[in-house]
C-alpha cells in the first residue's frame, strides 16, 4: 500500500518515517479515545434533542437538525484532541489537500468504491437484506428531504471521514502501518455506527472502512474520501425515500456540496506518490 518515494540509500528509521509522514504528523495518544467520545457525546445530544421533541413521533427534519449537530460535536472533540498532537494544526494535517492528479484520483475512488460494494453485494446475499422500517416510508416534503440529505450525505461524510480517515487512521498507521491501521480503522468504524445498523450489517461497513483508508492511501488527500462518501449515504437516503429522478439529484447535491465546502480549505497539494 505504501506509495511514497525512497531511496535505496535511506537508513531504515528514516525510511520508516518517510512511509508514515504521508498521511500522519503526529503521535495519536488521543486518538481513539478522542474519537468514541466526540461521537457518543454528540449522539447523546441528538438522542436527547430527539426525545425531547417526541421521540419516535418526532418529525424527520428535527432528527435531522439533531444529527447535524452531533456530528460538530464529534467533529469539534476530535479537532481538539488534534491540535494537542501538533504544534500547527491546518486543513493539510487532517488530509484536507488537493490530489496530486485529478483523473488518477477519479479511477482510484472508483475501483474502491466498486470492490466495497461488491463485498457489500456479496455479504447481503449471505445475511439478506435489510428489513424496511417504517421510517423510510414517510414521503417527505422538499425541505425535510433537503436536511435528512444535509444530515446523512454532507455532515455526515465530512465528519467522520476527517475523525476517521484524517485522524484515527493516521494515528493507528504510525503505530503499526497502514495495513493494520486500515483494518482497525474499519472496525472501529463499523462499531461508531452499531446503534443504527443491524450487528450483521457490520461486517459491511467494516469493508467501506477499510477501503476509505485504502482510498487516501493511495491519493494522498481526504477529498475523494468525503466525495466516495457522499456518493454513498446519498444513495441510502434516496433509496429509503423511495425515490426515483431525485437519485441523481441526491447524489450530485451531496457530492458537490462537500467539496465545494472544502476545496477553499485544500491550499496543498497531496505528497508525489511513485
């Protein structure tokens, strides 16, 4: 998985080094705790909004609104415990950073995003599909559509992409490589979303962790993970809502929505891979 430059005459700490500093700048002490806090404070918070407003007769777009703000909480946990891990915390630190060639990057996140929803494919062939719940079922009105798709398919991607592939898995790879840090990433992952996902479902988000850290790997640049991301829960919230032209709209709402949020932030360029 290892893309950087070295040379044959490059003593082995060094070398080492060079591996881990495409994608990590600091030591992560912090990091998985960091990361389960921000998140179960912020859904602590939007559980709370949620009763509050009703419970399970709250409407979609409160739990929107909630969910939102769950995810700044997560966010704002993880940014603090980042900036205790380096001197200058900047867009770059967290792999917000242009990719080094778009095309390239383009193909990349296609073939990840193909081979995790095959294994998906493949998984739910094993365990069934998902049964429908009746919160799918509500026809919503554009404005609660536009803030559940606000919710899952903008704040959501950006979120947790940067607690998880910017931070965690970064962490994780100075500790023992990206290899292991992809796997451990993707588990953990897997177990921040255990209380909206069936237990065999897991497996299947374990496999979009994973291949999210393979994805920046190989680019250098959170971009097309935030981007792959959006693309995917887009797809979610448009299929749950039943419906049908509005996918593509979904899906180009959300994708552009997150990158025109953080390319103004994306002031460098992704390190030259081999």
């Amino acid at each position: 998985m290892s893309q950087v430059v070295t040379s044959p005459g490059v003593a082995a700490p060094e070398r080492s080094s060079m591996r881990t500093a495409r994608v990590a700048r600091w030591r992560g002490r912090l990091a998985v705790p960091a990361v389960a806090a921000g998140f179960i404070a912020g859904q602590l918070v939007a559980l709370g909004i949620v009763e509050a407003a009703g419970g399970s007769d709250a409407s979609l777009a409160v739990a929107a609104v909630a969910f939102v703000l769950a995810d700044l909480i997560a966010l704002a946990v993880v940014l603090w415990a980042a900036s205790r891990g380096t001197d200058r915390l900047g867009a770059a630190t967290l792999g917000i950073r242009r990719t080094r060639a778009f095309w390239p990057a383009v193909g990349w996140t296609a073939a990840v995003y193909f081979g995790v929803a095959s294994l998906e494919g493949l998984w739910v062939l094993i365990v069934g599909a998902p049964e429908t719940t009746g919160a799918t079922a509500e026809t919503p009105t554009v404005v609660t559509g536009l803030l559940v798709l606000l919710a899952l398919a903008v704040a959501a991607p950006i979120a947790e992409e940067i607690a998880f592939r910017g931070y965690l898995f970064p962490a994780l790879t100075r500790w023992r490589g990206p290899w292991v840090g992809a796997a451990l990433t993707g588990v953990l992952f897997a177990g921040a979303h255990a209380g909206v996902y069936p237990v065999k479902f897991l497996p299947a988000l374990i496999a979009f962790g994973f291949g999210a850290c393979v994805l920046f790997w190989l680019t250098g640049s959170l971009l097309p993970c935030i981007a792959l991301h959006a693309f995917n829960n887009s797809i979610v919230v448009a299929v749950g809502f039943g419906w049908t032209w509005e996918v593509a709209v979904a899906i180009v709402t959300a994708v552009c929505a997150t990158q025109l949020l953080l390319v103004p932030f994306a002031r460098e360029r992704a390190p030259r891979t081999a």
